[in-house]
C-alpha cells in the first residue's frame, strides 16, 4: 500500500491516532531515557525519595528530561492532530451512524475463518476523540511542569504516553477484543503510576490494590468476550451491535448458566461486561481501588479519573448498550437484568460516594469520591435507558473533572512550594536540635537513619558484604560517599501538603488556580445555565424523571438517588472551595503556597484555563430544544446537536424525552441548594486554624463511618485479602502440594526405605557370615554351595532378581538420594 | 529438505547437537573455549530451526520433510521423522531457546565442558521428540531428554540439588514405566510403531471378540491410556502431579530452569496432543463415576486442569522464593495447555464416534490456543527463569523477603522484569494473553463451570506476579545490597532481549505463528 493513499483515505487514518503517543512511548523507553548516577544525598535528588546514604542512584539527565518531554508532547500532539482531522471527515459524513469510517485486517487464523482487528469511528468515537485527546494534550503539558523535579520525569512521560495510547486504541478499536486490550494496558498503566513512587509503602500498595480490584472484574469480563466470541462468532461491534438478528438471536437464546434465573445469553454476557465496568469505572462494590490510586503523581490522578481509564469503564457500556438492553425495552419500563445492575449499582454508588466525600479531609480524596459518584451518574442513566445523556455526562465531567484534578495538583504543588519556604526559615532559626527531635519522634525513621549512617560510614555492614559477594562479583567502587552524616531531608515533622484543614485563603497567591477551580467546581456542582455539569446532569434527571411519571420503579429509584446525591455533590464542592481558597491561610505553609514563576508555573495554568474553557461551554451542545430561551439558541433545528450526533450511533434513534419543568427546577434546588448549605458552613464564615469541621458535630456518631468510608476497605482485608494470603500459603503449598501430594509420595518413599533396609541388613549378615567363614570353613559349605548349584533355572532368576534388587537399593541408599527428602 | 547438500534436515536437527556436545567434552578445559563453541553449535541449530519453520508450508497437508528408514525391522519400528504445524512451532521454541540458555549459563564455572554438553545433548532429546512419527523414536528421545536435565540439576544446581534432581528423575521414570508398557502393548498388538498408522489402527482394535489375552478390551485400552497419561501428566506437568517441578525449577542452574521450562514441559502435552488424543478416543469419551458423580475421562481431566490453574496460581502466590513461585506460574499456565487439549481430546473422540457435540470451530480455537499457549509460555517462562536466575546470581538468595527496592539500583532490569512479569500476567498486547484466550473461548461452552473457577486462577496470576515485582523491585531499596551490583549484565540482557521482542511482536500480530499452528490444527478436525 502506497503511503499517499494511506494519509488522503480517510478509512485508515483512524490507524494513526494511537501511533504518535504508542510510538512516544518506546522511544523514550529504548532511546531518550537516561539516568545519570549521582548519590542521593546530591541536591539534584528529589524530594520524593527515601534516604539512600549516599548510595549511587540513578537520576534522569537533562538532556534526556527535556528530549523525552518533547517526544512524548510531540507525540500526544500528533494524536490530537490527527484525531481532530478524523473528527473533520467525521462531521462531514451524512449519516455517519450508517457511513462509518471503518477498516479492518486480519489478526489471526481461526480455523477456516479469520478474526478480525480494526478501527471504527462512527458517532461516539467521534465524540469521544474531541475529549480523550484533548483533555490528554492538557494533561501532558501540565505534567511537564508537575513533575518537573522528579529524577525519574522520562519514565513518567514514557508511561503517560502508553496510557494516553492505550486509550486512543480503546476509543478507536471496533471489536471488543482490541477494546479489552486497550482497557488491560491502561490498566498496567495506572498500576505503574500508581505505584510511580514505588519506594513508598502506601504507594506500591495502592497500585497493587488498584491492579488486583480491577483484574476481579476483568476476569469476568473476559468471560463475557469469550461468551459473546462463542455465541456470535465475532466482536466485531458493527456486526453484533449493527444487527439486528444477531441481538434477537442472542437475546432469545437462553444463558448457559444460571439457567434457573430465566436470563438470556446476551443478559449474561451484558452482565459479564457491566461487571467490567464496575470494576474499571470504580463502582460499588469494586470503587475501593480509586481513592487510593490517589497516591500516584497528580497528572496520573486525572488521566486515570477524567480522561482515560474510568471513562473506558463507561464508554465501554455505552458502547455495548444495544447489547445490554436486548430482550428489554427500556421505553416501555422493561429493563434487561444488566440495565437492572446498573440502574441499582451506579444509583447506590452515586449517593454512597458522594456521602464519603462530605467527610475527607485531603483535597485529592474529596475529588476522588466525587468522581465515583459522577461515574454513577452516569451508570445508572444507562442503566434507565438514557442512552444520549450518559455520554453527554461522560464528556461533560471529563472536563471538568481533569480541570479539577489539576488545579487540586496546583494546589498541593503550592502547598510543597509553601512547605519548602517555611522549612528553609525554620532550619535557619533552630539549626539542627529541631531535626534531633524529630529523630526522637519518630523512631522507625531515626533506625532508618542510623541503618544508612553505618553503611555510610563503611564499617560493619560493608565488611559483611565483602565476605557474601565472593568471588566475580567485585563489589561496586563507592565514589562519592559523604562523610557527613546528618540528612537534613526527610526527617522533619510530617506535614500533609494535601490536608485542606492545613489550607486556606489559597485565592490569594494563587489566583488562577483558584478561579479555574471555582469554574470546574461549579461544573461538578452543577450551577444552573452557565455550566457544563448543569446541562448534563439535568439530562439524567429529565430522562429519570420521564420514566418516573411513566410509572417505572428503576426511574423513580434512580431520580431520587440521584437527586440527593446532586445536592451533596453541590455541597461537598462548596466545602472544598471554602475550606481550600476562602478566608485566611490555617497555617504557614499555605501562607507562602505558590506556583513560583517561570515554566514550570506556565504549564501549570495553561491547561487549567484551556479545560475551565470546556468545563462551561461544553454543555450548551447537548441543550434541551424546549428549554425556555436557551433551547432555541443552542438547539435550533428542534433537537439539541449533541443528542442528534450521538444518537445516530445506534440502530434506531433513542426518542429525545419530552421537555419537563419539574426535574429542571428540582436540578436548579438541589445545586443551589447544596452550594448554599456549603457557602453556610464554609464559606460566609470561613474555618480558622484549629477549628474543628463543622461536619463532626453535626454528623455525630455517622461521621467516623463516613471518614472511614463505611470501614469497607477493612472489611476486604479481613474477607478477602487475609484468606487468601493464608490460603495460598498454608493450604494450597504447604498442606495440599507438601503435605497431602509429596506426603504420600515420601510415605512410598519411607516404605521402600524400610524395605530396603530390611535387605540390607539380611544381605549384611549373609555375606559377613560368607565372608567371615569362607577361609575357615571352605570345605564344610561345599555341600551347600552343590545344592545351590540346582540347575533349576527359576532359582538362578531368583537370585539375579534378588542380586539386582539389592545392588538398586545399595546404590540407592550408599548415594543419599533416599535420605535427603525431608 | 536437506542443508549441506546432502544431510536431511530434521535429522540434522537431531544429531548435530550430540555430535556438538560431544565435541565440546573433548575440547581441551578451556571455559571460553567450551563457551563459545557451544554457542556456535547453538546457534548454527536455532538458525536451522527457523529455517525450517519458515520453510514449512502450512498450506501444504501432510507431514512435510518427511523421511522414512529401516531402522529396527525385527520390532516394526523405523526412523520416521517428518513435521506439521504443531512440531515446526515446538521446533522453533527449542531451537530459539538452546542459544539463550547456552549464553545465560556462561555463568557457570565449573565444569564448563561437561555443563555445556549436556544442554546440547539435551536438545537432542528435544528435537528428536518433535520430529518423532515412530512411537519407539518418540520414547526413545523422550526419556533420552531426562538424562542431561538429571545431570544439570544434579551438579550444578542449587543447595537443596540431590533432593531435586532425584525427585525429578524418579518422578519422570515412574511415569515412564506405563509409558513403556503400554507403548510395548500397542507395538505388539499393531505390529507397527507408525504413529500416523497406529491413529487408525489402535483407535480400531477390538482384540479377540472384545478381549485381549483374556482381557475385556476397555480394560486393556484403558490401561495403555493410564500408562500414557500418567507420564504426560507428570511432564506437563498436570495438578496432582506436579509437586516434582517447585524443585526441580529452583533448585536447577538458571539455564536448566530455562530449558525446563521452556521446552521439556511442553514434551508432556505435545505427547497428550500427538499420541493421546488421537490413540484413545473411546478412553477419553468413556464415562466413569467418582463419588457418584459421572464424568468423562475428557472432563475430569478438564477437572485437573483448573485445580492446575486455580492451585498453582495460589501456591505460587504463597511463595518467599522467586524460582518457586516462577516454577509454581509454570503449574498456573499449563494448565490452561490442559484445560484446551481436554476440550480437544473430548471434541476430537465425538467427531471419530460421529456424535454430536461440541462445535469443531471450539475445539479448533481450544487447540489452537493450547499449542499457541505452549509456545508462549515457554518464551515467558523462560525469561522469567532468566530474570530470577539472574537476581539469585548476583545477591546468592532466592528469598523474595531479602529483596526490596532493586528498582533504584537496576532501573533497567526494572524494566525488563515487569515487561516479562506482564508478558507471564497475560496482558493484552503481549504474547500470552491471545493463547489464554482462545483457550477461555474455545474452554467455555464445553466445561463452563470449570472456566467459570478457572478465572479465580486468573485472578490469582495477577496476584502473585504482582507479589514478584512488589518484592523484588518496589518499597524502599534494602540497605544491605547497597554495594552489590544488582543491574542486568550486558549477557544476560543480549539473552532475553530476542525474548521480549517476541513477546511483543507475537503479542501484537500472533498470525505468523498461529497460522501455521491453526493449518494443522484445523486439518486434525476435518476444517
């Protein structure tokens, strides 16, 4: 194929859009990711790290920090270009819903047929390739500032870029397979950045948490692709979910398991799937993982919460909606069983969620929370059928959840920055008897401390390495040893950099950041007309509370779920506004919070102005035609344009719901409502240092449950985590494969030994006795050895059989082997 | 197809390597010397390997290469040897990893000719097992392939080495005892020891009026089955019978565990797929009742697969010892070889009987995957082997709970852990994962519940390769290593790096190996 007609056909162009940053992401990786070997004492050394004493590590050079930064912008730059000329061709397109741009080729041989991988871009991935891009494009830049300081920036930007790919492949793929692979990758992905700090405990272990909870559902969803491969014969969406007769088909055949529930294949298989998304997209019971994914660089927290990972979750149900909804007719208030899971799941975690984030403290846990509930939000609108609405929500909080998470990055970076000023005044001021204290407060450091102080100074512990390394393994020279043992780092008191209660009157050093967060807040809170979260939000609630006068149970359920846990979004927003930006700094460090100047300050806002942008005007897209005045500004033709695109997507158009005053009013109450109740409490008078939240006597006994998110992490380590660690260990090792299996065989083993012995000490005694009185009395056993001699030949086999039976057993034994087993 | 002008191929591939490990014995005691030339004899093979996977046509049907010689008349045994798509991928495996193995055991210091040698001797086993289509070739290399593993383990394993490698040869030569009856049994009866001739022979003997020397015919067919399956289910190795290999992995040097792993394992199900499944339809189709419960003999195998999958995958996550929790993945990931050639063993007894039963496009892609898993796992094993042997190699400690860290000091073995750590997860993208798959696909319409448990094994792979990298790489770096030379040699790396670029590759476009496999394959179920 000749390169022109590749780029000028629009059908292979699509190929493209994941290439820049997949590409990105082995270049860094083979190529520009280079460390220089400094000790970790140098000042070059990031504050992220433990103390090594002195020891050699690696940091990235600089040459390779800033060519790594620019492969992996140029590569996610690329990907934008190219997705925003895929989405021209896209737009241009009559009925794109029946005109895809699609190509496929062969992956592998499956008996006579083959299976099939290509990309597919038709309404939704349209859609979807105006925000995934866009909000990554953001997300990189602001990373180049964010991690700045990091000695290990190229592999940050190396794993960014294979995320950011991962997720292109998923957005683009037009099987269910090459979605699932995109959907695992950035799996690893998130494991990785998760776990980016991986010296840190709470760290690694919230990446493998984050790893494990997710692979719970993959598993079963992988199930549900093998099922659907099995039923169908393909994954292809357009042949499954563009076919009528196949969703007939496998809507009336009946499950292959579970049969007394009544459920069809393509019930059990959309079940499969949602469960997929339960885990991926963080719903209960699986969201345990997403609050502590916290953990990993803040860039990391808004690929994984806005642009990427938990998106696939929803974009992947989205996708297969046809599929889930067969055999029910949710117009009619006949909902499959896997509408019926997600209308229940995503509008008991919507409000589940959203009561935790009313009672955390650090910044990044709030939004966290309020992610979770969003994602309900938007499960449960698919789960009643409100097709349009879900991914309207599903970009809306894109958004303005990146622009959230970013600017709550800025923040804690201010914070660092505050924290870094004030430790630098201290230690002017006190010298080192404050640093001695603190060793004494906190004993595990100081033993630390003293554990690198010795292998510093090279006595004991070297000596012992000497003897161990033996031969070949000249033990590397220790350049740059310091002989000063005092590590000023790292020993101080800990300060949370991320504790709201340690913020406050943050508005006025850092005013970008506070006006970019106030925009994404209200987006989340849903602030009437003016904001992105507004129109969205309201679309789920106009369609459940169309379904709800039409007299459907899962509407009403998931309306007034909802509903609630719209106010307490408002109100939560309003609490980390107030608590973080309003009134006066609680404590020094937040005092002297700032971005600093310079680049690392420019890449900080930048992205956070251009997501404010989409944060408010990305709704008007997706307005009501009937709403009063606004309705026929932004939707003319009658029809609101995001409703109308997206809709084509499936086979037939979803009807758009009639236009009802009630559920806007209720969205204008509960918004304003619960930012009025936030503004009450944290706004109009404004915590000052000390205070106590406002929260904990007005919740009473529920706010420890609250704080300590229902104790369901608890929970899990004692059903789950704790069982199965013994299990592995002491049942399947120990007792099955050492005692039961090699038990058995050692009793063989001890009972041919007993045999064996046995003989031997008969043999021992026959031939002393042979030995011993051959001189003596040779004559007298002539007699003996005639009868012997018998000439029957069953005898002499006999002998040779008792002959080689021994010599076996000698070997046996005279080598050890018997007696070794334990 | 002959190289060198006159020499048969497949029989090159055969002796050359005896005839190089025999040289290398007789070169003079010089490590480097020893070294290089079995790297060269390694090489030269590998070279031959890919030469004639690539140069076998999977359009073609029939064995290709095939040659047929007399050979011991008097037993109606002959040299035949020939290769389908199934032996030309297993071929391709062995010959990619002797080189590899040759070069990571550049480790070794004593004894390098003698430890040189035995892996080439070793390839012949495996060689001459793959091209086998006489059943007495095919024992004959089968137990040959024993004898150089025993003497490597034996000698130059680890502390625990005299248990292991004695463990492991009787273990393997219990199993060979009803191999060799039975393979005597079928001889006799046949009068041939040609497997593709056996195929139609065996399957059809009903003996004297249905018995055999006196004996009902079930009896005897289903001891013949016992004596193979038995053996098999050792080499795979299949749960109960695996608790040889935890052992036998660890203790062996690196390369050992390699070869293992990488190759000899895959001797037991290549066996069960060219001997046991097509001998033993009506074996594997018969009903029989444990506790009251009917199952077929495809079944309960199917049954000892997922205990495979689900138990290996838990004794390996409840490891301190990096090589036994890599030799406990290999129990994890065999399995799911099992789980496909029981639903194959099951769908090809109903196509000989002509019932109806499972779909041939299931058993087409089950098979498929259990021979595509064979070859991944032995590119994943063999290089998680590798990464552990090279940590143990350089710190003397297999206990996981010693490490810590290591990321700081060895960024880039870092790297190439978690890449091979993934590769052995099954993620998607790399090798693995397309094999489990067709595996799961082809696995649950046939035993669903069985799937169903076999996900929780899944789960669990995830678990204990996270517990692996947790513990070598992550927390912070333990301070007692901090003099130690902890990252990747430049050997070693050269030795995993084509290993990982297949990961990748095969990962990312799999057809140009599994067409060849799915040709042969779809040919045994009439496609």
């Amino acid at each position: 194929m000749d390169w022109n007609s590749f780029i000028s056909n629009g059908n292979f162009l699509p190929w493209l859009i994941p290439v820049g940053p997949l590409l990105a992401f082995l270049i860094i990786t083979l190529l520009t990711n280079r460390s220089k070997w400094i000790p970790a004492t140098s000042e070059e050394y990031g504050g992220s790290h433990p103390d090594y004493g002195g020891m050699l590590v690696p940091v990235v050079t600089d040459t390779s920090r800033v060519v790594s930064v620019v492969v992996g912008l140029i590569g996610i730059l690329f990907a934008w270009i190219v997705s925003l000329i895929v989405v021209a061709h896209a737009f241009a397109i009559d009925h794109l819903g029946e005109n895809v741009i699609a190509s496929s080729g062969t992956w592998f041989d499956t008996g006579v047929t083959a299976f099939k991988m290509g990309i597919l871009v038709d309404p939704l991935t349209t859609i979807m390739l105006i925000m995934v891009p866009l909000a990554c494009t953001c997300i990189f830049i602001y990373s180049v500032g964010y991690m700045a300081h990091d000695p290990r920036q190229s592999r940050f930007f190396s794993l960014i870029a294979l995320f950011a790919g991962a997720m292109l492949t998923l957005v683009v793929a037009d099987n269910l397979l090459l979605l699932f692979v995109g959907w695992e990758v950035m799996g690893l992905c998130s494991y990785m950045l998760i776990g980016f700090w991986f010296e840190k405990e709470s760290a690694y272990k919230a990446a493998i948490k984050a790893f494990t909870t997710t692979r719970v559902a993959d598993v079963i969803m992988l199930l549900g692709i093998a099922y659907l491969y099995a039923s169908t014969g393909t994954l292809s969406f357009r042949d499954i979910l563009h076919n009528q007769a196949t969703l007939t088909a496998l809507a009336h055949s009946p499950a292959i398991l579970f049969g007394g529930l009544g459920w069809s294949a393509a019930s059990l298989i959309g079940i499969f799937l949602v469960v997929g998304t339960i885990g991926k997209s963080a719903q209960f019971p699986l969201h345990v993982w997403l609050p502590d994914a916290m953990e990993g660089p803040t860039p990391v927290s808004a690929m994984i919460h806005a642009a990427a990972m938990v998106s696939a979750g929803v974009y992947m149900i989205i996708r297969m909606y046809p599929l889930l909804s067969a055999g029910g007719d949710p117009g009619a208030g006949i909902l499959s069983p896997p509408m019926v899971l997600m209308s229940v799941v995503g509008a008991f975690t919507a409000l589940f969620a959203a009561t935790i984030a009313v009672a955390q403290n650090d910044i990044k846990k709030v939004l966290a929370y309020s992610t979770i509930s969003q994602l309900g939000f938007m499960v449960s609108a698919l789960g009643i059928g409100a097709y349009i609405a879900a991914a309207f929500h599903l970009i809306t909080h894109a958004f303005f959840k990146a622009l959230l998470f970013m600017a709550s990055g800025s923040v804690i970076h201010g914070m660092e920055h505050g924290e870094h000023h004030v430790h630098e005044h201290h230690a002017h001021a006190h010298g080192h008897d404050e640093l001695a204290a603190a060793h004494d407060q906190h004993p595990a450091m100081s033993e630390a401390h003293v554990e690198a102080v010795e292998a510093v100074t090279g006595e004991e512990p070297a000596a012992a390495i000497g003897d161990e390394s033996g031969e070949g393994h000249p033990a590397e020279p220790t350049a740059h040893v310091e002989p000063h043992a005092e590590q000023p780092t790292k020993v101080g008191p800990v300060f949370d950099p991320q504790d709201m209660f340690n913020m406050g009157g943050l508005r006025k050093t850092m005013p970008v950041t506070f006006y970019t967060f106030l925009l994404g807040g209200l987006s989340l809170a849903g602030f009437p007309l003016i904001t992105a979260g507004f129109w969205s939000k309201d679309e789920i609630l106009g369609d459940a509370w169309h379904g709800t006068l039409l007299g459907f149970g899962a509407s009403a359920l998931v309306f007034i779920f909802l509903a609630v846990a719209a106010f307490l979004t408002a109100f939560y927003t309003m609490r980390q506004i107030g608590l973080t930006f309003w009134g006066d700094a609680r404590t020094e460090e937040a005092k002297h919070a700032s971005l600093g100047k310079g680049i690392v300050a420019v890449t900080m806002t930048l992205p956070l102005i251009i997501l404010a942008f989409f944060a408010v005007v990305a709704g008007f897209v997706g307005v009501s035609p009937q709403f009063p005045i606004l309705g026929s500004i932004f939707s003319s033709g009658g029809f609101s344009p995001f409703e109308h695109f997206v809709g084509a997507t499936l086979l037939t158009e979803p009807e758009a719901v009639p236009f009802n005053v009630f559920p806007v009013l209720v969205s204008f109450a509960v918004s304003l409502g619960g930012l009025y109740a936030g503004y009450l409490l944290y706004w109009r008078k404004p915590l000052v240092a000390g205070e106590v939240d406002p929260m904990v006597n007005m919740l009473g006994p529920v706010y420890p449950i609250l704080k300590n998110k229902y104790y369901v992490d608890e929970l899990y380590i004692r059903v789950f985590v704790k069982p199965s660690q013994w299990f592995a260990a002491n049942v399947a090792y120990q007792f099955i494969d050492k005692g039961i299996i090699d038990g058995f065989l050692s009793l063989i083993a001890r009972v041919f030994t007993w045999i064996g012995d046995l003989l031997k000490n008969l043999n021992l005694w026959l031939i002393d006795g042979v030995g011993d009185g051959v001189p003596e009395a040779i004559g007298k056993f002539g007699g003996w050895i005639r009868w012997l001699q018998s000439g029957e030949i069953q005898q002499y086999m006999l002998y040779v059989a008792i002959a080689a039976l021994v010599i076996g057993i000698i070997f046996a034994l005279t080598t050890g082997v018997l007696h070794a087993a334990p | 197809m002959t190289i060198f002008g006159t020499i048969d191929v497949l029989s090159f591939l055969v002796f050359a390597p005896a005839i190089g490990a025999l040289i290398v014995l007789l070169l003079p005691q010089n490590k480097w010397l020893a070294r290089w030339v079995a790297l060269a004899f390694a090489a030269i093979l590998c070279g031959v390997s890919v030469a004639v996977f690539f140069a076998y046509n999977h359009a073609v049907p029939d064995y290709q290469f095939v040659i047929q010689t007399k050979w011991f008349d008097l037993l109606g045994s002959s040299w035949h040897i020939g290769i389908d798509g199934i032996s030309a991928t297993m071929i391709l495996l062995t010959g990619l990893l002797t080189p590899l193995a040759v070069l990571v055991s550049f480790e070794v210091e004593d004894r390098v000719n003698a430890h040189m040698a035995l892996i080439l001797f070793f390839a012949t086993g495996l060689f001459g097992v793959f091209v086998a289509m006489d059943l007495m070739v095919f024992f004959l290399f089968y137990e040959l392939s024993l004898v150089p593993m025993y003497f490597i383990i034996d000698q130059w394993g680890g502390p625990n080495r005299k248990y292991a490698s004695t463990k492991f040869f009787i273990y393997s030569m219990g199993g060979s005892l009803g191999m060799l009856l039975a393979t005597q049994l079928i001889g006799f009866t046949a009068h041939t020891f040609d497997i593709q001739q056996l195929t139609t022979i065996w399957p059809a003997f009903n003996g004297a009026n249905g018995t055999f020397l006196g004996i009902p015919i079930e009896t005897v067919k289903g001891l013949a089955f016992a004596g193979f399956f038995v053996a098999f289910c050792i080499k795979v190795p299949v749960w109960p019978f695996h608790t040889w290999l935890p052992d036998a992995h660890s203790e062996a040097p690196t390369a050992g565990s390699m070869l293992l792993a990488g190759v000899m394992l895959k001797l037991g199900a290549y066996g069960f797929l060219r001997l046991v499944i097509p001998l033993f339809p009506d074996v594997w189709i018969s009903q029989i009742s444990i506790f009251g419960l009917s199952i077929s003999v495809a079944g309960l195998f199917a049954v000892l697969a997922v205990l495979g999958i689900v138990l290996g995958a838990f004794a390996a996550f409840g490891q301190t010892d990096i090589k036994r929790l890599v030799a406990y993945s290999s129990v994890n990931h065999m399995g799911f070889v099992a789980l496909g050639l029981a639903v194959a063993a099951l769908a090809y007894a109903q196509s000989y009987f002509k019932v109806a039963g499972i779909d041939p496009q299931t058993a087409i892609l089950a098979m498929n995957g259990a021979v595509f898993q064979m070859f991944n796992h032995g590119l994943s094993s063999a290089g998680m082997f590798l990464l552990a042997g090279a940590v143990y190699h350089k710190t003397h400690t297999r206990d996981m709970t010693q490490y810590g860290g290591f990321w700081v000091k060895a960024p880039i073995y870092g790297g190439i852990f978690i890449f091979t750590s993934m590769a052995s997860l099954g993620l998607p993208g790399l090798n693995g994962f397309v094999s489990e798959f067709l595996v799961v696909r082809g696995a649950w319409p046939v035993f669903t519940v069985l799937t169903l448990i076999a996900m929780i094994g899944l789960l669990f792979t995830g678990g204990y390769i996270l517990k692996g990298i947790r513990a070598v790489l992550h927390g912070p770096f333990n301070m007692h290593w901090r003099d130690y030379h902890l990252e990747i040699d430049l050997r070693e790396f050269v030795a995993i790096a084509p290993l990982m670029v297949l990961m990748l590759v095969t990962g990312l476009a799999p057809n140009w190996i599994l067409s060849v496999i799915n040709a042969s394959v779809t040919r045994i179920f009439g496609g």
